[in-house]
C-alpha cells in the first residue's frame, strides 16, 4: 500500500485505486440490499470493495449472485442497531462498523460505506479513526440537489451545537470536498442564515461570517460570498455552504420532505381526472427522470469529513443502488486524496486564534503533529 | 369601540368586527397592489378595512377602484423602505407603520397589515405596541402549506438567538393562534429538531424539551408530541411546530425555495417533448390548483404574536390577492381575540421559572401589570 518515496511524494503516493469497506450489516435492508449494491459497485462501476459482516450471511447472498470470488469478506460478529447512538462505539468493539474502522487504520482499506445509523457511525468513526491533525470536529457533509455540479453543505447534523471557528473550519472541509468530487477551483462559500444584508443571523453566524470574511483572502483559497438563505439551498448561488449541525439537518430534511411532497402532490394532481391521466400517460418518462433527480439515492450520501479515513453514510433506507453510490463517492473522495486537501487547508497558515484553539481542544485525541506547519 | 361591562365581559367585549390598518406604503408592489387588495377584503371578503400612506397617492388610487367611500385613509407622510430594518422605527415615527401602531394604541384599529420589510414591522410594531403582559418575546408564526388545517410554526424570524424558556412561549402563541384561528382545541406540539429520540437536538432544544414535557399537562392545555423533524413539516403529525428564529426561518425558506424549485422542474419535465406537453394540456387546470396550494400567497402571511394588537407581515412581493389574504387572517386573529387566548395562556398558572423570568426581562417596557394573576 506504499508508494515510492520521491519528490513529488504527495502526488505519487498511492497509485491504486482505493479500497472501500462496505458494512454490510448496516441499514434498514441489510444485509441483502447492501451485498448487492456492493455487488454492483465492483461490477457496473468498477470499484475496488470489501464486505464487512457476519461472513455466513454475506457468503451465502454473494453466492446467490455468483460473486462469492469478486469480493473478500472480513468477519465482523457484532452490528449496531439503527437506533443505537453516540454511545453505541464503545458498547460495541466487534461491530461491522469498528472493525471497518480497524481495517482502515490498519491500512488494509480506505474508506467505510454504511447505510447504518448517522449517529452510531458519526460516533464510532470519530473514535476510532480519529480526527485529522488541526480538525476541530468531524463534520457531515451533503450534497443537494442543485444539477450537474451539486452545492455541498456543511455540516448536516454532526454538531448540533457549534462555535465560530467550527463554522470556518466546516468551510475548508466544504471546499476541500468541491475541489476533490467536482473539480471546482476555488469554491463559492455562503454562510446559511436569515437575511441577505449582512449582520443578519444569530450570534453563532454573525461571528463566523466575520472570520470567514478575515480570512477567505487565504491561501488556501475560497471565494466567501457572506449570506445564504434558505431558499437559496437549490439555487446553485454557492458551491459550499456551511451551517452547524442542527440547522443544517433541519434544512436538508426540510428539502428532502418538501420535495417528496411536492412529487407526490404532482402525482396526485396528474392522476386526478380522465384527461389528467392520459396527459401523464404521455409524460411517464419525463416525470421518472425528474423523480430520480430529486431522490436522494442519486446522491452517493452524507461524507463524514476530517477523519483519518473517508467515512460515506448512505440513507438507512437505502437499496443497492444508493449503496453503489455511496461506494463511488467514497472511491472519488478517497481516491483524489481529500485527507490531503484537508490537511493542506487546515495546517496551510493557520490563523493565530484558529491554531490555538485546535491545541487546547480534546488534547487527549492527536499527538505532536498539530504542532507542524508547512 | 368598548362594549357594555357585565359579568362576562371578556366574552362579550367588542362585538363589532376588527378594523384592520393596511400599510399601504409597504411592500415591492407599494401602493397599487396594496390598495386594490385592500379594496378587494371589504368588496370580496367583507372585512373593515382603513389605508395608512400618502393621501394623495392612495385617494387616486382608490378613485381608479371607484373606491374612495369604501375605505378611509389615514395620512402618513413617511414610510419604511424594504431594506430597513430594526433601527428604522425609532428613526421614523411619522412612518405608515409607526402611524398604524398608533391607531391600534389608540383604539381607532385592532390590526395592522403590512407588506414592509419583516425586520422593520417586526421591529416598529414591537416598539410601539409593546408585548403582551407576561411575554417575553413576540414571536413570527407561520401556516405551513399542509392542506385543510395548517401547520403552525413559530417562531419563523422574529428572534434568531432565543433562550429555552422563550420556545416554551412560543408554544403556547402558537397553541393560541391554533385555537383562535383553526379552531384546534388541543393542539399538538413538536419541537423542531435533528432526530426523533429523545434528547437528540442542540442544548436549546433539549432544555426546551424538558421544559415544556415538564408543563404540558396544564393548564393551558397543549398535545405535547416531542421531537418533530425538517421532512415532517409537511406531514400534519402536529398543529405547532416550536423553533427558534433562525433555525425556523431557515427551515420556512427551504420548504419555499423547494416547492418553488420542483414546480419549475415538473413545469420543465412535462414540456420537454411533444408527447409530454400534450399531455400538460390535458392536465393544466390539476397542475394550476396544485401550484396555488403551495403558492404563498393563499396563505395570510405571518403573524407577529404577544403584541398588544394583531399585526400581520404578508410576503413583500404580494399582490393584491395576497393582501386581502392577510387582511382575512388578521380578521379572523384579532376578531377570535388572539390577544386573550395569549394572556390566558401566559398568565394562568405560570410556573415559577417563567415567571420570573417574565419579570427580569426588559422590565422598561412593562408596568405593573405582570405581577397580576388571575
């Protein structure tokens, strides 16, 4: 899993395409729709994956499939269960979850897909793969819906109480994930919130606007455009856009309802008279294309991001499709290096006060390396 | 304007119908649109109706209409301009809002209506109406687009940082509004949050959550439902969604900016060939009943609750449909005596903490008033 060591060290390094473990025994049709969507990552997308879970099971719905030799199973005894939280890493060290989390630590994968519960993962990844040097807190990024190039934000729910200089650090995530999925140089950022003027927003937003807009001159770079409204989300005003957890959950599930709404009112509307119904007849494709825009599953998932591995949680709902999504979010994410980006957006000049405040928080997590600058 | 005094005279107080001051200067479609939904409350609706503004516009306006005997007008040489906000009512006394508010303080109106600038009605009015005896915050209530009898949610704008005890308030406007507006006897009320367990949200919303758990039974009597989440805005699973400012502002225009974005998508969809716009004609009268359900603009508008007098803030782009609409909603407010239903609530049995945070809070604007118990 070593690269040669040479000049160009950070570009060169890990020529192979990344390993993705697949928790196999997460989510609400576990384990047959998960070994399937894993089944259809290795074979329609090319994926390199790995099946972590109770080895019979998965041996037996590999073989139904006729993939028992295309994918490698690791053993795993435990799972959590979908309600389990926070709590739930540490009760549950033989979890398929923990022990994907061992396999990447170890090196022998580089990315966790699960369709299990957010919170049990976002707890049992944050403590066993760590945060990165300088990263204040994990934090989970979405994308929306938006079209061809999606707006990300961050966080969707991981930090339901957030300070300032999470909110800027959540931005540089944010940026990181727009230049490693999609390619976009120097990201658009808006700061969710209540108005256009500035000054608008509660306390924890009028702050972090002030630093974002201190230091989005940067590097590393990022196009600071101040504020985001919530009817902005699908508007493609931005490329990133940061709010804390509790905000951003509620927005993103307010997204998600009304637009299940709104289909299904559509649905309603068009099947409700005789002529009504012919028209739609006429329609079917067109409405089918529309639908699968706006499904979640057309979006590989949540990134669990400032991890020392890239961490994809599918919705607990998902079907194999939505798996092999996630599977590919987690190899783009992976593969182009975010952890670097990261570390490079971090670590790059840090702001006195950001910098201090990454060493007096959770001490106890990193070792001497928050100290080194580059 | 006072009714005879007898035993029941909070029942039989002010039996003729509300007189409503529209705010004919605020608003992006000021002062035509205005005055024609003005118009169209007393000829369609029926309702009292005054115009505050600059005579001279309005009265050609109204004369256009063949309008000027129906509707009085009150002179106001100023008016807030959209992008003003909290300072603009102390800077603008002589303004068509300050002028409103006056009418209501004086008892020449019950209601103000107004398509200005949230932050500056929002602002005016809490100035010179002042809140409501025991209340610590007005609070922005909303209708969510749910059908028969809407959703409720408070607080939408009014106040972006809020403190626990201020939610539980929130509640009880909002159970006020349920009751005087809808006719819900016991409404039902979930806390806006990020999961559907227990104890999932920020510090705000767990305390909140306790409290009002703590109080519920009453009276006054409220469903309490706990934990409500973003994709269950729309599901009608409660009459009152509780929030703070920031998080339900955010919320309102994401479930606005998406119903807006899927019509644009099924409009696009079902013209994009010819058999599909085939059938769109078929269908034009169901899709244009659907898009007027979740048009803004058949809903009244949102109401500024715990002030002394009704004050309605309808959408800065209404026309004069929307006006009239918010002319009705403020009718059926004030005329159902949102303002009692509110004192009742806030006054009958408060527990010890509220109250005492009633009186430690701004205790300038209040006399002795809140120290009456009935």
């Amino acid at each position: 899993m070593t690269g040669t060591p040479d000049a160009e060290a950070s570009v060169a390094r890990r020529p192979s395409p990344p390993i993705i473990a697949v928790d196999a025994m997460g989510g609400d049709n576990a384990p047959a729709e998960i070994v399937r969507g894993a089944v259809m990552a290795v074979r329609e997308l090319g994926l390199r994956v790995l099946l972590v879970g109770r080895r019979s099971e998965i041996a037996a719905l590999l073989a139904e499939e006729g993939a028992l030799r295309d994918i490698p199973i690791v053993h795993a005894e435990d799972n959590l269960a979908m309600h389990e939280g926070a709590l739930a890493s540490w009760r549950r060290p033989r979890s398929s979850a923990a022990v994907s989390c061992r396999l990447i630590r170890r090196g022998d994968a580089d990315a966790l897909v699960s369709a299990g519960s957010t919170g049990g993962i976002v707890a049992t990844s944050t403590v066993r793969l760590r945060t990165q040097p300088g990263v204040l807190r994990p934090a989970l990024a979405v994308t929306l819906p938006t079209g061809e190039t999606p707006t990300i934000m961050v966080d969707a729910g991981a930090n339901a109480d957030a300070k300032p200089e999470m909110l800027v650090q959540f931005a540089h995530l944010g940026c990181a994930y727009a230049q490693t999925a999609f390619g976009v140089r120097r990201p658009r950022v808006g700061v969710l919130t209540i108005g256009s003027e500035p000054g608008k927003g509660n306390k924890l937003v009028r702050r972090a606007t002030e630093l974002l807009a201190a230091t989005a001159e940067g590097p590393p770079a990022m196009d600071f455009r101040g504020n985001i409204e919530g009817h902005d989300l699908l508007a493609r005003k931005v490329d990133v856009v940061v709010t804390d957890g509790h905000t951003g959950n509620v927005a993103l599930k307010s997204v998600e309802g009304t637009a299940a709404f709104a289909m299904e009112a559509v649905h309603a509307a068009l099947t409700s008279s005789t002529a009504a119904k012919a028209g739609a007849l006429l329609q079917r494709r067109a409405l089918r294309s529309l639908r699968e825009r706006l499904d979640s599953e057309t979006y590989g998932g949540a990134a669990l991001l400032g991890l020392n591995g890239t961490v994809v949680i599918a919705h607990g709902d998902s079907r194999a499709k939505g798996v092999a999504r996630a599977c590919q979010l987690a190899n783009d994410l992976s593969g182009g290096r975010i952890g670097e980006q990261i570390r490079r957006r971090v670590h790059s000049r840090p702001p006195n006060w950001l910098h201090r405040l990454a060493q007096s928080e959770a001490p106890g997590q990193r070792g001497g390396e928050q100290t080194e600058e580059r």
